[in-house]
C-alpha cells in the first residue's frame, strides 16, 4: 500500500475539481456531477483510513454515503425536470424566479 | 512496486478525466468522463483491498446514478453554448478561491509530517495475506454496529424515491383537455 499521504493528496485533487465545477459551471446537470465527484473525493479518504487503521467502519461510511449520493441525485434530476418543464432551460443564471 | 503503478494509473486516470469532466462545453462528454472518472475511483477502492465497495462503486454509481444522469441529459435541450462563457470574472474568481483552499490544505497536510511518529506518511500495519474476507467483515460490521444507520438509510432512499416521483411527475393540465 502507498502511503496515506499519496491518498489524500488525491481526495485533495478530485475535490478541488469537483469545487471549481460546482463554482464555475452553469449548466445545473454539470453542477450535479461536479457534486457527485466531491463525494467520491470524500470516499477515497475513508476507505484510505479504514484499510490503515484496520477498522472496517470507515467503509461503512463510504457505503452510507453511497447510498445519500443516490438519493440526492435522484431528487436533483426530478427537480431539475420539474424547472426543466415550467422555465424550458437548465441553466443557473436562468434561475431567478424570485427576482423580477 | 506494482502496487505503486496501479496506483499511479488509476489516480492518473482519475484526475485528468475530472479535469476534463468539468470543463468539456458537451454536457455528455462530461457524463463520459465523469463514467472514466467513478471507475478508475472504483480501481484504487480495489487497491486499497475493499472489494465490496468496488462492486457497490461500480453497480451504483455508473450502473444506476450515470444511467439517471444520462437520461435527463437526453430529455433536457441542451443546445445553448454560445453565451457559456459570458462570465469570464466568475470563472476566475471560483479558480482563486479553489486555489486558496487548495493551499490551505496542502499546508495542513505539510505541517501533518511533523506529527509524533511518522504522521502521514506511516505505512500500514496489517500485511495483505492477514486481511479478512472484506465482505464478510463488512457485512458483520453494518449488521451489527450499524444497524440503525442502515435502516435510517432505507427510509432516507425511500423518501428520495417518493420526492423524485412527486418532482418528475408534474401536475395535471386539467385546462388542455
């Protein structure tokens, strides 16, 4: 195994990316993956901690988060369907329903 | 030595895919790349000898979770990337920021080394061969420990469904008919 550093200097990279997607894009689907991708970031530095320590609760975890991964994508797209439906567009700077 | 080079592969893979992910104009380039992305993440799981969550990476996120994006992305209309990039100020502002925390973190990571021992950079105790079966460990652990986080999952994945439903549904146009 390489050392704990390595992974976490990988989680680091991937969360970044994941950051500057979820700032940067303005297309909500990409927005939505970008947050799949800081999930994943945080995935790798449990599993990284569980196989060091040689707890496997730490792979518990990355399990629940799984799983709330797919819950939140799942209420993303319908809502992003339901915004599709009444506005015709997903883009962010096209979601100021409150302003006028 | 060969645990280095698949990890090296794998991480390669992994960082230049999600590099590409967010910043391919194509929405579903992004999908393929974030495909590239969970599975090469899928592989380091699998050098890190945590089989289960492998088969779970795999089945759940590009199997189930990329499946749903790519639908949306297909019943979505997709086809205005002329004035994608009007905010040229946004896109530096979110690199600045992405860079401060960036740094912020490698310098918490730095200042871990001088940790009593060998801080971050410890190698792991337990050798492979000593290693118990990962999804019978896992599955002893999350029955017994984890029991009410489990079945707190399940009505969590249970209220998601429900809400996708409700959101994707719509109401009826009772005016159309």
């Amino acid at each position: 195994m390489m050392s704990p550093a390595h992974y976490l200097f990988l989680s680091l990279a991937l969360f970044l990316i994941g950051c500057v997607g979820v700032v940067t894009r303005r297309n909500v689907i990409v927005v939505l993956m970008s947050i799949e991708l800081i999930l994943n970031a945080v995935n790798i530095n449990l599993v990284m901690f569980s196989r060091v320590f040689g707890d496997v609760a730490g792979q518990v975890f990355a399990l629940f988060i799984i799983a709330d991964a797919a819950a939140e994508a799942a209420v993303g797209l319908g809502i992003i369907i339901a915004f599709f439906r009444n506005r015709e567009t997903v883009m962010t700077d096209e979601m100021d329903l409150l302003k006028w | 030595m060969l645990d280095s080079i698949v990890f090296y592969f794998f991480a390669g893979i992994a960082v230049l895919s999600a590099a590409l992910m967010v910043t391919r104009r194509n929405v579903m380039h992004s999908a393929v790349f974030l495909v590239t992305t969970l599975l090469s993440i899928a592989g380091i799981f699998l050098q890190l000898r945590a089989e289960f969550l492998f088969v779970t990476q795999i089945i759940v996120y590009v199997g189930g979770i990329m499946v749903l994006f790519i639908f949306v992305i297909m019943l979505v209309r997709l086809d205005v990337p002329l004035h994608q990039m009007r905010f040229r100020f946004q896109r530096l502002v979110a690199l600045l920021v992405a860079f401060a925390l960036g740094v912020e973190v490698l310098v918490i990571l730095l200042l871990a080394r001088k940790l009593p021992g060998a801080g971050l950079f410890v190698q792991s105790t337990a050798p492979v061969s000593k290693l118990p079966p990962n999804s019978e460990e896992l599955s002893r652990t999350l029955f017994s420990n984890y029991l009410l986080p489990f079945e707190i999952a399940s009505v969590l994945l249970l209220v998601a469904m429900v809400g996708a439903v409700v959101m994707a549904k719509g109401r009826k146009r009772a005016d159309e008919s």
